[in-house]
C-alpha cells in the first residue's frame, strides 16, 4: 500500500460560525482561487515539535507554492501565507481551508479582510478531504516527493527548506511540471466519463491565460528563457542532502 503519513489537522471550533463552508463553485476560470493545506514532517508520531509544510494551489492554473514553519501556529503560518501571497504571480482572490486550528483564527479573517479587495475566505466539509483535491494531491506529488516521510525535528531545516521551497522547487513545479485538468465530466450509465486537456504547465497557463496582464506575461516569459531544468534538478539535489545531513 505503500507509506502514509499521519494526519496532523486539529478541528478548529472558534471560528466555523464566520468562516462559511464553501458549497458553492468558485470562478475556477481566473487565477486567484487558492486552496490550503499543511503535511506534518513528524515520522511516526505526532509528539514533540518538528516541521511542517504549507501548501497553496492556484485552482485554475495550478500555480503550487510551498512553504515550511516550525509546528503550525497561527502566525507561524499566517507569516508563510503572506510570504506565498508575495511570491505568487497574480492577486489572491479567495483562500479556501479544511478545518484545521492552524487555518481557522481570528489572526487570518482579519488579514484577508483587511485588503482593500477583500480575499474571500472559506473552509472545507468537515471530514471531506477531495473538497480540497486540488491541494490534497501536492502533498504527494510535491510534499513528499521532495522530503518523504522522515521525521524533521531540527529548527535549521526549516531555512534550508524555504529556500529550496521559494527558489528550485517553485521554478521546476511551475515551469517544467505539466498537469492536466479536467476538460468535461458526463455520465453514462453506471460509469462517469471525464475527459482532460493537453498537460500544460501552470506557468504556460498563465501566459494563455486572455486576462493576465501583459506585463505579467512578459516578465514571466523572460524568466522561462533563463531557466534550465537540468541545472535546477541538480541544485536541488544539492540542497536536499544539506537538509537530510541535519537529520537525527
């Protein structure tokens, strides 16, 4: 069955009462529309500090962005959340969570509230974990590719591990990493029918994208020519081992 790793997400009850489940459908045809998740670099056990991981997923282009914090307090995350918010390449729209403690504080309503364009902040049906399948499904691909499912208990790696998360990491995933999204989804008889687009990479979406700036699309086409995903494997290898030598 292959390894699992332990789920960390605490219900957080203060808040579900101002944080509206999100039963609608977002405009999944614009960039902005993030989901949330957080993976627990614990190993066998949730006890003790150790690191975790911050994941956000753009919906419709599937622009990934990652970040690591020490435990998930809230502003430990909500700090990660803002440093994303900055590194992203188009304005957050709405933000969308499970019912994790780490998500669910008055610290984060007040900061996506506080923009002059509100974000729209929403959270997950509890115990529904595919209404955030567009996250959930970096935990693997991303998350624990990268660090598998070691325990990382050593504050340096921390550091070592946003800087390979903002730099090689964000540059491989989004510019050479096609995905594919679901193009249709019919039913016919017993059996549902979906059918996908071509792979395209979330960075080549943005530059099809009609209504991304024309700036935007520019610099980020600029930024594709001075890329080399040969020389970004092997830099993050490089920085891989730099965290798994920290390793008790």
């Amino acid at each position: 069955m292959g390894r699992k790793g332990l789920s960390g997400t605490k219900p957080g009850t203060l808040l579900k009462k101002h944080i509206p489940i999100q039963a609608g459908v977002w405009d999944v045809t614009q960039p902005g529309f993030i989901e949330a998740d957080t993976v627990a670099h614990c190993g066998d056990s949730l006890a003790g500090d150790f690191v975790w991981s911050l994941t956000m997923t753009d919906i419709c282009t599937g622009w990934t962005e990652c970040r690591a914090t020490w435990n998930k307090g809230a502003d430990g995350v909500m700090t990660q959340i803002k440093t994303i918010q900055k590194a992203l390449p188009f304005p957050v729209k709405g933000f969308d969570c499970d019912n994790g403690s780490e998500f669910l504080t008055w610290h984060l309503l007040r900061y996506f509230q506080s923009h002059k364009q509100p974000i729209k902040f929403t959270r997950s049906r509890p115990y529904h974990s595919n209404d955030n399948a567009h996250v959930e499904q970096k935990n693997w691909s991303c998350v624990r590719q990268l660090f598998g499912y070691d325990r990382l208990s050593d504050p340096k790696m921390m550091k070592l591990m946003n800087d390979l998360y903002a730099n090689e990491f964000s540059l491989f995933t989004n510019f050479f990493c096609p995905t594919l999204k679901l193009a249709s989804k019919a039913r016919e008889g017993s059996k549902w029918v979906r059918k996908h687009s071509k792979p395209i990479t979330p960075a080549q979406r943005l530059l099809d994208h009609p209504d991304m700036p024309q700036d935007v699309k520019e610099k980020l086409s600029a930024q594709k020519k001075t890329l080399n995903p040969f020389i970004i494997q092997k830099q993050i290898q490089l920085k891989l081992k730099a965290v798994f030598k920290l390793l008790r």
